[in-house]
C-alpha cells in the first residue's frame, strides 16, 4: 500500500483528497431500502489434504520447523499459509 500510495505521488504529483465514510452513509442506507440484496455464493474449494513430495535443503527444512514451531503450528501448515500467502 505504501509503495502505491509513492509511486501515484511521484507520477500524478497529487494524492487525492481522503473524504469521510460518513458522506456515502445516507446513500447507502437508501440504497439497502430500496433496492434487495444477496451476498454471492462462495465458490466451492476442495480443502482435501494431499500429500506430496518435495526436495529443499537441509538448512531450509530446518528453519521451517524452527519458524513451524514457535508458531505451534505444523511444518505442513507453515508451508501452506505461505503458499496462500504468496499467490
């Protein structure tokens, strides 16, 4: 966020104006009266465990379980959070 908050000052010069949530509330509250609304389905994810197996070095798998259990988590469960992390 702060990265794109430097990059539009250097580009655009001017950061725009922050405004209060308060100015969009009587719009939005007519907006729920008149108008129904539904959240949307979440799509269906198979969170089905899967083993699989992976070569790393020693050195990483160490910090792994180093980093895994000041957590208290698993090492499976580190490296799962950090796949999602990353995409």
């Amino acid at each position: 966020m702060a990265q794109d908050a430097l990059y539009h000052r250097r580009r655009v010069r001017d950061l725009p104006l922050l405004r209060h949530w308060s100015r969009y509330r009587p719009w939005h509250k007519r907006s729920l009266r008149t108008k129904p609304w539904t959240l949307p389905d979440a799509p269906d994810l198979d969170m089905t465990p899967v083993r699989i197996n992976i070569s790393l070095p020693k050195c990483v798998l160490e910090g792994l379980d180093r980093k895994a259990s000041a957590r208290g988590m698993t090492r499976s469960a580190l490296i799962a959070k950090a796949a999602q992390a990353y995409m």
